[in-house]
C-alpha cells in the first residue's frame, strides 16, 4: 500500500492508526504501508458506545481526556432538586417586617404579625462620623515631637496683631517692603491697637533711630503711628515676641523652650505652593551661652525625630538673626538636597530692649506644615490640599500620618554607612578648597573670596557665581573702580564642574590692563551652583548686594554709593529686598517707585540702583519707566 494525498480526516486515522502499532511506513520501500496485527479493536468506538449507553462511568479517565480533545465526547453536568411543599409554603409573596410600627400599635395587628429574626452577626450601618484633615494629622505629629523634646507650646489664638510685635519688636525697620500693603494684609476696623508696653516702647524707638547695644540701628525716625498699625500676622515670631519679653520681666531667668504651630497670612500671589494663608511650625529655645553649635545639634536632634539624618547649613539672611541659616535635607526620591526650613539666632538688637540679660542667647528655627503634608501624602497642587477644591473623599480615606522612619537593623547600617559616606565627602571638600585656594580660586558657587597681595596697593576679588546670574553690577562699578585705583584688570573662567551644556558669557569689556601692574583685579568664575548669587563658603562674602557693601565700604571714593549717602537706612532696605526677589514679577514690583522717584532709595544712584541694574539685565525687564531709569543710570557713568 503507497500513501497517496488524503483528506484530514483520513491523516487524523492514519496517525491514530501508526500511534497505536496497526499499521507500519516502510521508507526504503518507497514509503509503503503494511500491516502488522491481524485484527484490531477499534477502543475508541467501543468507549463512545458505553457511553451511548450510559456506562460512562466505566470508560477510563485518560480516555475521556483523549476523547474530548477530538471532540467526539461532551462532558454536560445535570443538577436535579426535588421540591416538596414546606410549613410557609403559600402562593403569594409577603414582605416580613422587620421591626414594630406605631400603626401596628394602634390597630393591635402586631400580636398576629411575623417579625423578622434578628441577625445577630450582620454588620451595623457604618455611622457618620468627623475626619480629621490631612494637616491635623502632621500637625500632631510635630506637636507630639516638640513635647517629647521637652518644648511648651506657645497660645498662637491671635491671629490679628500689631504691627509692633509682627515687625518693630523684630527690629524690622518701618520701610521694609515687607510692611508694604502688597505683601501684608493691614485691619481695617479696628485699624490700630493702642495698648504697649511704654518703657519697652521707648527702647525700641531708639534701637530703630539712633542704635544702641552695640548696633548703629536705622537711623530714621520711627514713628508709633506706623507701629500701632493692625494687620494680620504674617509670621508666628510675633508671638515667640511676646513669650520673650513676658520671660524678660521674670525677677529671675530661667532657660525656656518653646514652640507653635498655627496659621500666618500673607499677601501672596496663588499658584500651586503658595496661598494668602498657611502654616508656620517654630522652635524657640533661650539660655545662657547658647551658640551656633548649639542651633545646629539641636536641628539634628528634631530632624532625627522625623526619620531625617542627613542635613546640610546655608548661610542666609534674615532682618532678626544673625547668623542665619538655610537648612537643607537630601530627598532619596529626588536624588538631590532640598529646602526644608530656615534658622537662626536673634539679635541683640531684638532682645536686649526686652530686659534678657547680656549673656542669654534664643536660637531658632522655622518651616510650614503644608510643604511635608503635600510630600507625605503625594499632592502637588496646595489648592488640592486647603480651600474650596478639596476632595472630601481624600480626607475621609488618607491614612495614618508616622512621620519617623521605621529603625530596622537594615536602615541603622545604611544610616551609619551614610554618615561614613558624608564624612569622607566632607574631607574630600576640605582638600577641593585648600588646592584651589592654591590657585586662587577660593570658596565655591556663588562666593567672594577676598584677598590682599603682598605688595602694597594691589588686590584680588574673585567672584563665583553660577553662569544664569552673573554680578552685572561689576561690570557697571567698572569705571568706578578704576577712577578708584589707577587700573583694573578683569577676566572671565569658567569652572571645570559646569556641566559642558552650560553657556557663559564675559560680563566685563576686552581687558588690555597688565595684570601685574593692576591696582585691581576682578576674576569671575561660573560655577555650578543651585542658587543665583547665593552660595557658601569659608570667609566669603554672601549675595551681590554684600559684594558692593563690601566695595564701597573699602574705596572711600565709592561711599556716597552706601554708607555716605544720607539715606543709608532705605538704601538697606532696598538692597534686602533685591537680595529676597526670587522671580521677574517680584523684581517688577520692587522697580515700581521709579515711577516717581529718579533712583530707587533717594535723589542720587546707589548700591541699590546698581544691584537692580543686574537684576533688569538678567531678567531683561524693559517697561518705560525702567529705560529712563536706566538712561538716568548712564548720564551717572553706571550701565550694563
């Protein structure tokens, strides 16, 4: 027999046929089929007829499998109830109640009704119940940290208050831009206050106008009018004023700890990190001899309570503290260091009026409540958080708030590894800066490094600053300077940790003034920094603005630019103010008294004016009473 093309059927039955030893294919005989059994059975015929006859159960299980993949047996499964009448059995339906009505008692039918049994083991109805906010959880949080380090907490139930204890008391002068309408928000009913505490009052005045304790002060006359305005406080420090003076009048000091959570208003413009009103968290702590160390172990110690070990200390500005700080933590998630709050030590100027003893220092510490809730529970938008668009649901459904990390034995090694890790690095950057002091490039982002030659009359200043904001100001004091000291000579580097993406750009003119023979010389390095015009480092100067306090106080010609110019307390104000901008809108609104003065802080250009020049340039605002500002500046000898 020679295999010829067949059907599928027919390759289904040979195959089975070949599978089960019936038949046999001789290749070498041209593909020939034989026989090799004299007689077969045919099983599977003979499994489809018990089962046509009911004995199914007598075929093998392999079989079936084998039989339902050809799809020849169709396994169906019959369920059969028997239904008899029961004791309830009736041919209507009737709904059993539940429970007694008044109608029922009045007509007597409950005694022949059926009431439904009680099931004693369904679940109630979930009740309606309060939830609390995601803000009062970490707020509890915090409050529960600041106990069990020993802190009182402080009655912040005053959200009014004078602007006496908000600024004055602060030795904030009275023409901050803070102060302003723009960034506050003033009471008008009752519009001032008129109960304070005289002596204290008289104290402040003349810290404010002639100085005092050790300090020059302002040098304006302060006005009670200005001070007893009302407004809403726009920092809960006005209460730590408060709590510090009450402990100064005590016949006998004694060490205080305190702290508050509660709101503070300010006129912000709404976006998705800033509203009008938020949350301010402080720590305050006063004793004897406290020092900056002192600030910096207490930080650990707090931060360590909320599962945050590795901290950084930025050197920062603030109208009353000095020294400042910015405090940084490294996010794991981001991969990168950020902002978590700001620190300090009050000044004299604050706290000796009150009646504190010379030798008691209060160090301190702030940051909000909404910025670690958002991160917490993973929202973005703050108006997600407080306001009208709030989701319900979310409140009633977000968990427990723990805000310190688990301590396993895992995290206690990756914790001691970290701070081998941060100890090395801190060596490795002790040796960054003592080679580059070799070669004269000193500190790092952002930083001024000041120097003197051996030879008299020669010197350095070498400027680093990150490559979006550079010191234009520099390049505008040029011909300044070089009236000042005969020559100056200036250069441009830029530094080997920019990333090669990073564009610089020359901020000064083609120099042709022999370096050596320079009376000056002004180095700037573009470095990569985080923060335009702001940066740390060892014996540095911090900010623009202290750059050309620092010039002007150095070369007498350039003193009636700051410190010989009568109007030294606006100049001030406004330099700080420069310094705080963060964004062009902010910079905008601080050029707005240009609209009717011809510099910013009095009849004659300034430090101010030259600070702003930068900020104009580098943020390329160009409004009409900018450009005549600026063509003011040039008829001066000062552009950008």
């Amino acid at each position: 027999m020679i295999m010829m093309p067949a059907s599928p059927v027919l390759q289904v039955g040979f195959s089975k046929a070949m599978s089960a030893g019936w038949i046999s294919m001789d290749k070498a005989d041209g593909g020939k089929v034989k026989r090799k059994v004299a007689t077969i059975v045919d099983t599977v015929q003979a499994n489809l007829n018990l089962v046509s006859e009911g004995k199914g159960e007598e075929v093998e299980e392999k079989a079936k499998v084998e039989l339902k993949k050809r799809k020849l047996l169709e396994e169906v499964t019959e369920k059969i109830w028997l239904v008899r009448k029961g004791e309830n059995f009736s041919t209507t339906i009737e709904k059993v109640p539940s429970e007694i009505t008044p109608e029922m008692i009045q007509n007597g039918s409950w005694k022949k009704t059926n009431f439904k049994a009680y099931n004693m083991e369904a679940l109630g109805v979930q009740p309606s119940s309060g939830h609390l906010h995601p803000l009062l959880k970490v707020r509890a949080e915090y409050r529960q940290i600041f106990l069990e380090m020993g802190f009182s907490e402080m009655p912040t139930n005053n959200y009014m208050e004078s602007s006496f204890w908000n600024f004055d008391a602060l030795f904030q002068p009275q023409q901050h831009p803070a102060r302003d309408a723009h960034d506050t928000f003033f009471i008008s009913n009752p519009a001032t206050s008129e109960h304070f505490p005289g002596k204290y009052v008289e104290r402040v005045k003349e810290v404010h106008s002639s100085g005092g304790y050790g300090s020059q002060g302002y040098g304006y006359d302060w006005k009670m009018e200005e001070a007893s305005k009302n407004l809403l406080r726009t920092h809960t420090t006005a209460v730590s004023a408060r709590m510090l003076y009450k402990l100064a009048q005590q016949k006998e000091f004694q060490p205080q700890k305190y702290f508050s959570i509660d709101r503070v208003f300010r006129n912000e413009t709404l976006d998705a990190t800033h509203l009008a009103e938020f949350h301010q968290i402080e720590g305050v702590i006063a004793d004897r001899g406290l020092t900056l160390g002192d600030l910096i172990g207490s930080l650990h110690q707090f931060f360590h309570k909320l599962g945050i070990e590795r901290l950084r200390f930025k050197p920062a500005y603030n109208p009353y503290t000095e020294p400042s700080m910015e405090i940084f933590a490294y996010h794991p998630g981001l991969a990168k260091w950020v902002e978590i709050g700001n620190s300090g030590m009050f000044r004299p100027e604050m706290l000796l009026p009150m009646g504190l003893p010379e030798d008691v220092r209060v160090i301190a510490w702030g940051l909000s409540l909404e910025r670690p809730t958002m991160i917490k529970y993973g929202i973005d938008n703050i108006r997600d958080l407080v306001g009208h668009k709030v989701d319900l649901g979310m409140v009633q459904s977000n968990p427990l708030c723990r805000l310190a990390a688990p301590d396993t034995p895992e995290e206690r090694r990756l914790k001691a590894l970290n701070a081998r890790w941060e100890r090395i690095t801190s060596r490795l950057e002790v040796l960054r800066r003592r080679v580059e002091a070799m070669v004269e490039e000193q500190g790092e982002g952002g930083v001024v490094q000041v120097g003197r030659r051996k030879e008299a009359g020669l010197g350095d200043l070498v400027v680093h600053c990150p490559p979006t904001a550079p010191p234009l100001s520099l390049a505008a004091l040029l011909p300044a300077l070089t009236k000042e000291v005969g020559s100056v000579y200036t250069s441009t580097h830029r530094h080997s940790s920019l990333p090669p993406s990073s564009t610089t750009k020359d901020i000064f003119p083609p120099c042709t003034v022999d370096r050596r023979g320079a009376g000056l010389r002004v180095t700037v390095i573009h470095t990569s920094t985080s923060e335009a015009r702001v940066a740390e480092g060892r014996g540095g100067l911090r900010g623009e603005g202290n750059i050309l306090r620092y010039l002007t106080r150095h070369y007498p010609g350039l003193a009636p630019l700051y410190e010989g110019s009568a109007c030294l307390p606006a100049i001030d104000a406004q330099v700080d103010a420069l310094h705080a901008a963060g964004n062009k809108h902010q910079v905008t609104r601080l050029l707005a008294p240009l609209d009717s003065s011809a510099f910013l802080a009095g009849p004659l250009p300034s430090i101010a004016d030259l600070q702003a020049l930068s900020l104009v340039a580098s943020y390329n605002i160009d409004t009409p009473h900018v450009r005549a500002w600026r063509a003011r500046m040039a008829e001066q000898g000062f552009k950008v």
